[in-house]
C-alpha cells in the first residue's frame, strides 16, 4: 500500500467488485469517451471482473503490471494500473487511470501518479514512466501538466478506444528528471511560490 495524505494506492481484490461495478455503471458516460476498446471479436476482453482481477494479479505476479485502487479518505473513487512493464535495457512502463467525475478535480490523480511514479523509480527499479493521453482529454492533460511530465510524442492512431483507433499525446518522466521524487515536486509546487525545475 502507497500512502500520501488522504490518497492511498492499494491492490484490487475481488472484493472490489460491488464497488467497481456501481462506480463504473455511474460514471459510465464520463468515462466512455476515454475508455479501451478491443479493435475486434478476436481480442476479447475479460467478461466479468472476476475475470479481469484474475488477469491483472497473474500479469502482477509475472512482474508486468501494478494493479491498484485510488482511495481518498478510505473511499474506492477509481484505479490505477502501471502496465506494460519493461526490463532489460530500456527499464520503462506505462500508467493508465481513472477517477470517479464526483472526485475529479480534487488533486487526487496526481497524488496518485506520484506516488506511483515514485514507487516504480524506487522500489520497482524502472528508470522510466510514460503516459499516453487523447488532445481533447483536458482534464488528463492536466494531470501530467501539474506533475511536470515532459511532451515526448504525437503517436497517430496509437490505441482503441471508446471504439476506433485513436490519436495520442505522449509524455513522460525518468528519474533523473525527479531526483528527490515525484511527490516532492508535487508538494513543492503546490507551495505559494513554488515551482522547482524538472531537474537534469
């Protein structure tokens, strides 16, 4: 478990599953428009939540993703998931998330990153963590704006979603960027006149 103030990142369990299925039934229109897709009848995706926890902690187990709930004052209000995971030479992985729209706004998804993004520099071992964001997901975008992710990329027609292919912006952090953390950088900046460089 990965704790900062009132946001705690926690595994998802199949206990989960009454709370993910009302959120996900509530806030079915806001999340639709950015939600992944499978491009045919011949990639199916988990049919059930049972199903999908039990791929997300086998890929887990196999070291190529981290599963977790977004909590805020020990409310479940949505997941983050670090995916595509990889080592050898280039040591990098994904993160992807959503965020219940009643909680949206609160600074409660770049806590969230943060603290993953720090885990996975530190403990994990990655070197460094991208995200991929459609142009018109503003609120998105200023996840990664407030974290101080740098613009790497415009990757054309980059993944399904919300049922076709889709255009992507694409950012990212390595450690360098962050020496003293992700979270440091957060609180720095939400400090009155705090604004601290991306670092080297």
């Amino acid at each position: 478990m990965l704790t900062s103030g009132r946001v705690r990142l926690r595994p998802l369990t199949q206990a989960d599953r009454h709370t993910w299925r009302r959120l996900r039934h509530a806030n079915a229109a806001w999340l639709g428009p950015w939600d992944a897709t499978a491009p045919s009848q011949t990639q199916v995706q988990p049919r059930s939540f049972a199903a999908m926890v039990r791929t997300m902690r086998r890929e887990a187990r196999a070291g190529r993703q981290l599963p977790f709930v977004v909590e805020h004052d020990g409310q479940f209000v949505g997941q983050l998931t670090v995916s595509n995971v990889v080592r050898g030479s280039a040591q990098f992985a994904s993160i992807g998330y959503w965020v219940d729209q009643g909680h949206a706004g609160r600074g409660i998804i770049p806590r969230a990153v943060a603290l993953a993004v720090d885990h996975c520099f530190g403990p994990v071992g990655l070197h460094r963590v991208e995200v991929a964001i459609r142009p018109e997901n503003a609120s998105s975008l200023r996840v990664v704006e407030k974290l101080g992710f740098e613009e790497v990329g415009y990757a054309r027609r980059f993944l399904h979603i919300d049922g076709d292919w889709r255009d992507h912006r694409l950012f990212a952090l390595t450690t360098e960027q962050v020496p003293g953390g992700l979270l440091a950088r957060l609180d720095a900046r939400a400090s009155p006149g705090g604004t601290p460089p991306l670092g080297p």
